[in-house]
C-alpha cells in the first residue's frame, strides 16, 4: 500500500511540475519573438567571431550575416512584408480552411459524425468511434470537442461506462491529426512549415500536403483496431461497471432535411470525384507530367489544394442548400468568411514565425547547425534509423512543453529538416516522424488546452475526476500508439513504402 501511494505520489509530482514548467513559458506569439532576438543576437556573437560554412549542395562558403548590421536591418525592414505574404503555409490553409470551414458551418460534418457514431452496430460501436475520431481531423480542432462527448453518451445509453467511450473519442480525435484517408488543413500547413525549411538547403525543393498520403491512410487502419482493442481490453476492464449517478443525456434533434442534405452532398462529392479520376487517367491529360505519367509530381498533386477546396465547397454548398442554411451566394460567402475569422490567432501566429524561419535563414544560421550537427552526428557514427527514433522520442517529450503543433514544428523544422537532409533524409520523411510524436503525446499533456473542457465532460459521469485521473485514463492510448507508429515507420524505411507520392525515406 505505501508503495502504491509513494508512486502515485512521484506521478503527481511529476505532472505537477509539468504543468508548473508548461504555464511558465510564454504565448507561442511572444515564444516566437523572443526567439527571432535570439536569432538576432547570436548572428551577431557567430559573425563577430568569423564563422562560415560551406553550403552542401552548391559547394560554396556561406559567412555567417549579421541581422543587426546595417546590411542586416535592411533587409529585416524590406523583406518583413514579403517574409510574411510568401509563407507557404498561409495560402494553403486559408484556401484549405475556407472550403472545410464551409462545410463545418453548414452542419455538414457535425452531422455525419453523430450519424455514423449513434447509428454503428453495437459489435463494431468501439471502433466505428475510433474510426470516425481518427477521420474528424478534417474539421481539425472541432473533433477533438465534438466527438468524445457524444461517444460517451453512446456508450452511456448502451450500457458500456461513458468514461471508455470519452476516452477513445479523445484519444482517435486527437490521434487523428496524423491519420486520414483524405488530405486535410493540417497536411497543408505542415507540409507549408517543412517547404520553407527544406529551401535552407535546397532552394528548388517543395514538400507537397500529400508528403505523407499513404503513411497517413496506414495510420487510419492501424489506430482504429488499436484504439478499439485498447478500449475493450484494458480500458473497460479497468473502469469496471458504471455505478455513477443517472445521467440525464439529450439527445440533439435533427433537422428532418438533415438525410436528405447528406446524400445530395455525397451525391455531388461522388461526381466531383468520378470527374477528375476520369480527367487523370485520360490519355494525353493535362494533369498528368509534360511526359504524361503519374510520377514524381504531375499537375494534379502540385494543384491539390485548389481541387480540394472545390471539392469541400461543393459539398458544403450543396448541404447547406438542401437544408436550408445557403439561400443565396451571401450566405456562402458569410461563411467562408466566418472561416477565416476563426483562422485570426493561427494569421497572427504565422506572422512572427516567418519572420523567425526568414531570418534563420538569411543570416546562414540554419546551414550551419545543419551541417555541423550532421557532421557531428557522422563522426560518433549515430545517423542511421535509431537517429529517427530518437527525434520522434525527443519531440513526443518536448510535447509536454509545447502543445501547439504547428509552432512546435515551426521551431524544430528550420534545425531539423536541414540536418536531415545534410544526412540524405526526405524532408517529406522528416515530417512523418514529427507527426506521429507530436500526436501520441497530445493526449496526456496537462497543457492541451482541450484537456479542460474534456474533464468537463468527464465529470458530468464521475464528479471526483481530475486531470490526473483522465491522464491515466489516456496514458495506454498514448504510449501503445507511439510503440506502435515507431514499428509503423520502420516498416516502411525498411521495406521501402513510400510515405506519399514520391517521397521516400532517403533524397
């Protein structure tokens, strides 16, 4: 019994200092402005001393620049604007988010989530809820709020402990942002983030929203029986049988159009679909390569972006009119509007990391922790797959810290990206790797800020939960999925499985 309570005790502790630590650091804004000073100033420390470094694709010495040196200011004054305007990640989820933003405003996805949740055979309810949690990261941030509480109350109403289907909601929610069988905002925006800082190295080079497509879809089937097997085998077992308080569930009446509305926008989204495979696979097409082939990157994986924004839009479109939510372009464009208001934080943001991602760059900085770690990592020989290993473990941890994904990625990648590179690693495979750890860990962090509002949820059926007690609860999801994404990632590295179109482990 002492030993149970001094361990139980040693976990609190240690959460508590995480969440003591995580609260101490500053908003991923000022987090990125105190960086760029940073920046600033060891530019000027390195230049001072002389250092340079010969760039490992043009063979040519690259000084380090000084940022604030008259040279420095000029160019921090000129290119402010542009820096920001030509960030790859802005246009890519703008365009992504008001196409999916449209079809989240209309109803459209809180729909088909809570239909294909409340209507799952009870043998294959688990994994219908894991499968749908993983599949919502297309209305991104919206699952993680939307489907745990209505796994609970379906569990609750079946007879099952509502706790076990919060938690696999929450687990395949937020799991999923790394998981899809479709391309989502965050395939845009990561592969935005790698784009500029693969260009460190190579100018010529461009890391596309399907970098990962096949990793991904791997991902769908294996965290779906994984979360399903983890629910029934350790998680209800261990809940037991519920014997909290009757809870009062109500249940959200749909729109009697909702049916229909669904079908002509599944409808519409099929023919979209039939339209542009029979445009591809045409002869002579001009989505094909100048040759007419399929691979590397022919024109319909580079414009990806825009077929997938008409292809959200006319889903959207076509619901909301159906049900009665679009009657005139107005509204359409309302909501696209609204879209982009909830993006303001994320524009905000994007602003201060592309000025830090800039000026790493220009200053030589980033080639030259690229080569000179890559260099260090030769020489003590560590620059094989336990390297790989290594970063996914570092970057899961540095999850406890860090919560935002794509601030996390926006600091690791100008470093990371390079030195793989400068080692023969695909940027594509790079952000693989980033996307399984940053996703495993999202779930047990006590600054996810979700983690709030799901423990709202939780203590609507068990009154005495903590933050402790939804960690444990979360904790075999988050360590059986790493486990199981490292064995993932090493099947494809070994076997030689593209990750996407054209993207293998090694340049």
């Amino acid at each position: 019994m002492t030993e149970t309570k001094t361990k139980q005790g040693f976990f609190n502790r240690f959460l508590n200092a995480v969440e003591f630590i995580g609260n101490k650091l500053p908003n991923p804004f000022m987090l990125f402005v105190y960086l760029t000073l940073i920046v600033m100033l060891a530019s000027w420390l390195m230049s001072s001393q002389g250092l340079s470094v010969v760039h490992p694709g043009k063979g040519e010495v690259l000084p380090i620049k000084n940022l604030i040196s008259g040279e420095g200011v000029e160019y921090m004054l000129t290119s402010l604007l542009k820096n920001f305007t030509g960030f790859a990640p802005l246009g890519l989820v703008l365009v992504m988010m008001m196409g999916i933003g449209l079809t989240e405003k209309v109803g459209l996805f809180d729909y088909a989530i809570r239909r294909s949740i409340m209507r799952s055979p009870p043998a294959l309810l688990t994994y219908s809820i894991a499968f749908v949690g993983i599949m919502g990261n297309i209305a991104s941030d919206a699952a993680m709020l939307l489907i745990p509480p209505i796994a609970a109350m379906v569990f609750y109403k079946v007879g099952r402990h509502p706790l076990a289907g919060l938690a696999v909601g929450y687990a395949a929610s937020s799991a999923g942002f790394t998981a899809n069988l479709f391309i989502a905002g965050t395939d845009a925006l990561l592969a935005g983030i790698s784009t500029q800082a693969a260009k460190i190295v190579d100018t010529n080079i461009e890391v596309t929203p399907v970098a990962n497509w096949y990793f991904n879809i791997a991902s769908v089937f294996m965290l779906t029986l994984l979360a399903g097997f983890i629910t029934t085998r350790i998680i209800e077992p261990r809940l037991g049988r519920y014997e909290g308080e009757e809870v009062h569930v109500e249940i959200e009446e749909d729109s009697p159009k909702a049916p229909k509305a669904l079908r002509n926008a599944c409808i519409a989204g099929l023919m979209y679909i039939v339209f542009f495979t029979v445009a591809i696979v045409m002869e002579g097409s001009i989505l094909r390569n100048p040759d007419f082939s399929l691979t590397p990157q022919p024109l319909f994986l580079k414009g990806i972006i825009p077929i997938l924004f008409g292809f959200f839009l006319i889903v959207g479109v076509t619901y909301g009119i159906t049900i009665g939510k679009i009657k005139s372009s107005n509204d359409m464009v309302n909501y696209m509007s609204e879209s982009v208001r909830d993006l303001a934080g994320y524009i905000v943001l994007i602003f201060v990391i592309a000025q830090f991602i800039a000026f790493f760059t220009w200053s030589n900085i980033g080639t030259w922790i690229a080569v000179n770690g890559a260099s260090f990592l030769k020489d003590i020989n560590f620059t094989g797959i336990e390297l790989i290993i290594a970063y996914i473990i570092f970057t899961a941890s540095l999850n406890f810290m860090i919560t935002s994904g794509s601030a996390k990625w926006a600091l690791e990648a100008p470093v990371f990206i390079p030195m793989f590179m400068a080692l023969g690693y695909n940027p594509g495979f790079v952000q693989a790797a980033y996307r399984i750890a940053d996703s495993s860990t999202n779930i047990i962090t006590p600054l996810m800020p979700y983690m709030v509002i799901i423990l709202t949820f939780m203590q609507k059926y068990d009154k005495r939960a903590g933050i402790g007690t939804l960690i444990s609860l979360m904790l075999p999801y988050s360590l059986i999925f790493l486990a199981s994404w490292i064995v993932l990632i090493l099947i494809f590295f070994y076997l030689g499985i593209p990750f996407g179109p054209g993207v293998g482990a090694h340049l």
